[in-house]
C-alpha cells in the first residue's frame, strides 16, 4: 500500500473556487505548509485574510460550521467558518486567516511560557457547553453525536469495515507496512479494558490537539484550528498534546492547572491511560499508512509500557 497524497491543486484552481464563491479577484493565492490531509492556502478578499482548505475525503469539513460557531460563541479562540462548498471530486472550507504561526514553530522557552496560556484555553474548549445535543464519538452537522456511547464508537473506530473513509482497507497495513498485527490487536484489547474508565464522560474533544493546530505568535495562544471532533472524554485532547510538546512536562503543568481551578477529574490515570491508548493505536496506523517507520517503533515502544 503506497502512503497517501492529499490532493494537490494550482494556483490558478484554487483561485478559479475562489471567484466562483465570492465573484472578482485578485486573491493573492499562497500555498500554506502543514496539513497531512488537507492542501491549504491563504489568500486575501476585501483586504481580509482567509484560508481556504481542500480534501478527498468525503464529509471532511461537514461538521466545522457547527464546532466553530458552539466554540466561538463561548470564547474559545477557534477560526470561524465563512463558508464551504464542492469543486469537482474535491471539498473545501474558508475560514478567518488567525495571526500568528503554528506552535511547533516556536522556540522551547516560547512554548514553556505560552504552556499555562495553551491548557487554560484547552480546558475551556473542553468544558464547553454543548446544549441539547447527545450522543459520543464524532459530531456530525447536526451537532449530535453519532454513537449511543463511547465504547461503540471505539469499536466502530478500529472496526475493519470502514468503506469510503480514509481507512477502506485499513487491515492491509498488516501485510503492506510495519504495522505488526500482535501489537495492534494486544494494544486493542488493553485499550477496551482502560475504556470504561472513560465512558462516562461525555464533553468536547478536538481530536487533534496537537501544536500544527495550535497558532501562537510567541507571546501568546493566539488561536485553534482544525480537529477531528467528537464528543467523549477529554483527557483525548490531553494525550495529544503530551506527546507534542518535546520536554515539557505537559501531564504535570496541566494537573497543576485543573487544582488551582478547583477542578477535580476522577480516576485520572486510568482514563489518561485509555486516551494514550485510543490516540496511540490511531497514529500507530496512521505512522504505517504514512510510510513514517521511525515514529511507528518509537510509538510502538511506548504503548506497550504502558500499564495493561
């Protein structure tokens, strides 16, 4: 199985979508660095500057409105969507350009400064309210969730059926890549087991709280963007973020955080344990899928010390 390759586009395409979403030019189109699954770019309209994102992927950004207008209307500092559409095979969605660059850009004090800033936004993301709307796993437009409870959509996650999504075929990993299927599947039954520690909490998560999707401009957060939204439990947000941040110790600074506000998580390690597991198992296969061997043993490696 080759590794996958987002779509790629021209300038001339994407200012083509451009003109047909909002009439005349110029735009001043500049690809964006970044983005496994999505090509992005930025460009200007109205001395405004958007960004503008294109995928493959079917229902890639169906549920960016709905998140973007429940974070925003509460504070949280997330790009507000402006508008999403077709162009051929190809989906897309314009947000507000957010100053500043990505967090993994910035130097080590930086990011040791901008820490406490980086988990009180998080923790504000997290308890967002979320309204009349039910269920777990991911958030479709409606903004209800699509699974009943959180155990099913874990099953349905890893689930080897996954016609038309970015992992049809998925099992094919364990013969065409370094995705070993022990591991996989011990890791799996580990992670079923540290589950229900973590059904039954039901709250915002980002999905990919990692520092690409982090924007700062080295005094301060100075947005959010993307993710793979669902609803469930937040220490999901936490197991992404630790892994990211180099030497930090992110697990430490955010407990400390959750104390000094008064915020009391029960059974924490266990539910952080089956985060790292669910996050872990995911990028396990999305390292393989990607061709990334490296990042695939070094991943391996720390899943399996984990507790069992």
């Amino acid at each position: 199985m080759t590794a996958y390759e987002k779509a790629k586009l021209e300038i001339a395409e994407v200012e083509n979508v451009l003109k047909q979403h909002f009439g005349a030019g110029p735009f001043r189109v500049t690809p964006v660095e970044g983005g496994n699954l999505s090509s992005v770019f930025s460009f200007e309209h109205e001395r405004q500057d958007y960004i503008i994102k294109f995928s493959d992927m079917e229902g890639a950004y169906d549920t960016e409105g709905f998140v973007a207008n429940l974070l925003t209307s509460q504070g949280i500092p997330f790009a507000k969507c402006l508008g999403q559409g077709k162009a051929g095979p190809l989906s897309y969605s314009i947000s507000e350009r957010i100053r500043g660059g990505n967090l993994v850009d910035c130097s080590d004090r930086e990011k040791s400064s901008l820490l406490p800033e980086l988990i009180g936004i998080l923790t504000r993301m997290n308890h967002a309210g979320l309204g009349a709307t039910s269920g777990f796993g991911w958030i479709q437009p409606s903004g209800a969730g699509t699974y009943p409870a959180w155990r099913e959509y874990i099953i349905s996650f890893f689930a080897e059926d996954q016609t038309g999504t970015f992992w049809e075929g998925w099992h094919s990993l364990f013969t065409a890549t370094c995705l070993e299927k022990d591991v996989f599947e011990e890791c799996y039954h580990r992670l079923l087991a540290y589950a229900e520690y973590n059904e039954p909490h039901r709250y915002f998560i980002h999905g990919d709280f990692q520092p690409w999707n982090i924007l700062s401009d080295g005094r301060q957060i100075t947005g959010i963007i993307d993710g793979n939204f669902a609803y469930g439990d937040f220490l999901v947000d936490l197991a992404t973020l630790e892994g990211n941040l180099g030497e930090l110790d992110v697990v430490q600074a955010y407990q400390e955080y959750q104390h000094r506000e008064g915020i009391i998580i029960p059974d924490f390690q266990e539910r952080l344990t089956g985060a790292r597991y669910f996050k872990g198992l995911d990028a396990l296969r999305f390292y393989a899928k990607m061709g990334w061997d490296d990042a695939y043993r070094q991943l391996r490696d720390y899943l399996l010390q984990l507790p069992e």
